[in-house]
C-alpha cells in the first residue's frame, strides 16, 4: 500500500521533501512511506500520526474519553501549527462532544 501511494505521490511530486501524515491506521501507512522515500534518497520534512497506537501491541489511551482524545488532538495540532496554546482537560470534560469540537477550533485559530 505504502509503494502504491508512493507511486501516487510521485507522479505530482516526483522529489522530495515531502509532507506526509497518516489517522489511525494511516499512521503506520504515512510511517512505511516515509522509510521507503528516506530509503530511496528523498527527503521527507514532516511526519504527522494522529491516533495510531504505537507498535510492540501497546496502545496508548483505550480508556480515554472523548475529552482527553480532544485535549491531546489539540496539543498535536497546535504545536503542529506553531500554536501552543493553554488546553485544558477539565474545560473539555463540561463540555457535550460538538461544544468540545466548536471551543477546539476557536483556541486553535
């Protein structure tokens, strides 16, 4: 799948560097991409993986609930973005999942 999308890739950006980011499953796809580029001589300048669990079968936050998911989302986002911002827990914890996700993007702005 990694070679594939690769070939993909290649065909709108045949050199490197390369932006590369992958959820869930799509983690360990962006990360098997990103050995194979290193591995042919390209460059790749960023590798985002948003809620994939590490390998060894050790996975981080089962038992999380959809505040801490967001808190944690939002400290990768906003670090990503250059934007580190105060993120609370308790403050997401008050709030009905949608409220989280406004009150998310209104801080990450």
């Amino acid at each position: 799948m990694a070679a594939r999308y690769i070939q993909e890739i290649q065909t709108v950006q045949p050199q490197g560097p390369y932006l590369l980011g992958g959820h869930s499953f799509g983690g360990y796809v962006a990360l098997e991409m990103a050995k194979q580029l290193q591995l042919k001589g390209q460059k790749v300048a960023r590798l985002a993986i948003f809620d994939t669990t590490v390998p060894f079968n050790q996975p981080i936050g089962i038992d999380w609930d959809e505040a801490q998911w967001i808190t944690d989302i939002a400290h990768i986002i906003g670090s990503l973005l250059g934007r580190k911002r105060q993120v609370s827990y308790a403050e997401f914890q008050q709030l009905e999942t949608q409220a989280q996700f406004s009150y998310l993007h209104e801080i990450l702005l």
